[in-house]
C-alpha cells in the first residue's frame, strides 16, 4: 500500500474544480489543511463566502476524490470558517490566472 502523504492527498485535490471560479481549490487556496492517519484523511478547507452556493458540491467533490487516492479507506473533509479566505491565499498561477499579480 503506498504512502499516503499531504503532497499527494493536495495533488488529488486539484481535480475538485469550483464550478463558479473554473479553477480548483487548492490553487485557489482554499485547503486549509491535511491530517493524514493511515488510511484516514480529514482536510479542512474553506470557500470563498460563507453563502457559497457550490459549497456542498465542492465538499462532496473533494470527498469523493480523497476516497478514490490510493490507500485512503475513510475520508472527512470540513467546511470551516475562520480565518476567512482572501486572494492572497491563491497560488501564484491562480492569482495571475485573476489578475492579483
């Protein structure tokens, strides 16, 4: 069974697109962290507004696509809150990609 490392669980993460934004959501810097314990993955991420209306199709997203990474057996992804998002937590291609750069 591979490793399971936060590399590779940010990697798969850059499948989950946000529907409104086109663009995913690691790059748009709203994975706030990884825990990795096992075969047990819990990602805490973020949106861009509280009143996001792809917020639950984001995290089923990112649900799904943690299970479907090699050697993950559970996954948990939570929505949280503070600190709030800004641009500046963006990648620098996704910050050029919105004209922040």
């Amino acid at each position: 069974m591979p490793e399971i490392t936060e590399e590779l669980v940010r990697e798969a993460l850059k499948d989950v697109i946000d529907p409104e934004l086109g663009y995913n959501v690691v790059d748009l810097g709203l994975v706030y962290g990884v825990t990795i314990q096992g075969g047990n993955v819990e990602v805490m991420m973020t949106m861009t507004t509280p009143g996001c209306p792809a917020s639950n199709y984001i995290q089923e997203g990112a649900h799904h696509r943690l299970l479907a990474v090699d050697g993950v057996v559970d996954a948990r992804v939570s929505v949280v809150w503070s600190p709030p998002w800004e641009p500046s937590l963006m990648s620098d291609d996704a910050k050029q990609y919105f004209g922040f750069a």
